[in-house]
C-alpha cells in the first residue's frame, strides 16, 4: 500500500504571497492531520480533518488554513507569508477508528522557505 | 495541558552500544497513548510503537525495546547492539482521548551512532 504523498516537497516563495501544499493519505485512512517543523518550535499541531471537516485546531493564526476533499486528500494554505513561516511542513494519515486514538502515519514533508 | 519532555538533546554512541532514549509525560487524561516516530535525515517520521495507558507491559522488538511507567510517567526507549543506520532524531510523543488524534511531541533526540 503506498505510503502518505505530499507535494510539492519543495517550495520557496517570497514574503507576502501565498503558499498551498497537497497531501495524499494513505488508502482508507480518513483522517488527515498536518504539523509544522521548525529548530525553534520542533513539531507543532495545525489542524485535523476528518470527513471534509476540521475537527481540531492548533494554535496557529488564520494565515493557515486547509481544506480536506471527499477523498480524504487534503490542502493546507498559508496565506501574506512570512520568513518565520518557513519550516518543513508534514502531513499525516491514520485510519480514524470510531473514537479509538489511531497510529499516524507520516508524508516526507513539503519543505518551505520564504525568503 | 498535555506536555512531552525528552531531556536528552543529543547522544554519541560507538557502534553496538546499547543506548536509551528518555521520554517524561504530563497529561490529567486517563486515557491517552504514547508514541515513538523515528525521522532519519530525510525528514520523514517514521512510526515505531504506540502504547495505550492501559497497557504498561515492556515490549520488545528486534533490538529495540520500550519501557513504559506509569509511576514515574515515563516512556523510555532502548536500543541494543546499535548500529550506523539507527543514527536519527527520535521523537516521543502523546496523545489524549479527548483531544482526538491530535499529537504533542517531545523536541527531539538526535542520535549519533559511530562505527
């Protein structure tokens, strides 16, 4: 089964514009989460959706958005981009067992640098 | 609030050592689950164990094995006979019932293995 994709895996932008990054989950896995990375933060929580819905929500401000498809893909946008926006950006998948806390399962990250 | 510490930054072992891997929790759930990714120079986490609360038995895989305390909220992992391949960051990290899939991780031990 192939593993989670996301695209691009790599991206420089400029501040002020816009970014949108894919992730594809694993087949049948319904949820999707994304978390940014960076030396000074490490591994921080955006958001979660499961079933074209946001079902939870990191401290991130609305610059960063995202968006999951009815088949489970996924888009994460970040909107005015600034230099402390660059970090590698990972998605992960998981199967969403009814209440039961699921494995997540990893992409290779979009790394994004905003110069 | 939900909090994973890992104390050790960075550790340099010779090859074939056995070295262990500390992780420190906080949580006011009953119910969560602990996690160990492993993210080797090319950025992707890479899921090694997932432990419920309820389940405080050692486990044991190949050359890595986990020790799980409730006592001392503690979720250490140790690898025997390392080698050059096991040179990574290692992540702990948690998740709670009532926060869903949501995960909150430890900044990280980087792990150096020499020949």
């Amino acid at each position: 089964k192939a593993g989670v994709t996301q695209t691009p895996r790599y991206l420089i932008k400029t501040r002020g514009q816009q970014v949108t990054l894919s992730c594809s989950p694993i087949s049948g896995h319904r949820s999707v989460s994304w978390y940014q990375q960076t030396p000074g933060q490490g591994l921080q929580f955006l958001f979660e959706y499961f079933s074209e819905t946001q079902r939870n929500k990191g401290n991130f401000p609305g610059r960063f958005s995202g968006r999951q498809f009815s088949n489970s893909r996924s888009e994460m946008n970040v909107s005015t981009l600034e230099l402390g926006d660059s970090a590698l950006y990972l998605c992960a998948s998981s199967l969403d067992g009814q209440g039961v806390t699921d494995t997540q399962y990893f992409g290779p990250g979009t790394r994004l640098t905003v110069l | 609030a939900q909090k994973v510490t890992q104390a050790q930054t960075e550790i340099s072992v010779v090859e074939k050592e056995d070295v262990t891997l500390d992780c420190v929790y906080e949580t006011r759930d009953t119910t969560y689950y602990l996690f160990w990714y492993k993210q080797p120079p090319s950025g992707e986490l890479v899921f090694l164990i997932r432990r419920n609360s309820f389940d405080e038995q050692n486990e044991i895989s190949g050359r890595y094995s986990w020790n799980f305390q409730k006592s001392t909220s503690s979720f250490n992992f140790t690898i025997t006979a390392s080698q050059v391949v096991d040179s990574a960051v290692y992540f702990c990290a948690l998740s709670e019932e009532s926060s869903g899939d949501k995960l909150t991780f430890g900044t990280g031990t980087r792990l150096a293995v020499r020949p």
